[in-house]
C-alpha cells in the first residue's frame, strides 16, 4: 500500500506520522518518543484505524535509540510499513 511517513524530530522527542496515499489522505498511525536521551523514554502509538493507543517504556538514547525502538515495538504494522535498512 502506498503510503507517507512523515517525521518532525525536536531537541528530546520524535513525533511521527504514517499516512496512506489516497484522496484525501488517510492517517493510518501517529505517535512520539518522548524524553530521548533520559533513562524513562517512552513511546506512544495511536492506531488511527482502530482507535487505540499503546505506550511502552523504551531506552532511547539517542533519535537513533528512539527509531530502532519504533520499529521494534509490540505487533508492528508489518503490512503497512516496511523496516528500512541502514546502507
């Protein structure tokens, strides 16, 4: 499914968008890593088609640290999102 991920990265968090390309367009996911780079981050995940919401505690010391918890967390939307890998 063709989609946008869209990031906005702040000084100790990361908010992030998933979006699905369609007229108009649909948003899918969204959430935050908040406090990067403190020992109790966390992660927020809204599940836009099902209402839901999920937060996890996470070590993320670094914006890296928060995007490798991202695409670790619980029951990730496999089908939606596909990892990428580092060059």
């Amino acid at each position: 499914m063709p989609s946008i991920l869209t990031l906005n990265g702040g000084s100790s968090s990361l908010k992030f968008a998933l979006f699905k390309i369609a007229q108009p367009l649909k948003l899918l996911y969204s959430g935050k890593i908040d406090r990067i780079g403190s020992s109790n981050s966390s992660l927020e995940i809204i599940d836009h088609t099902k209402n839901t919401t999920e937060q996890v505690e996470t070590q993320a010391s670094s914006h890296e640290a928060g995007l490798e918890a991202l695409g670790h967390s619980p029951d990730p939307p496999e089908s939606e999102v596909r990892r990428l890998e580092r060059p």
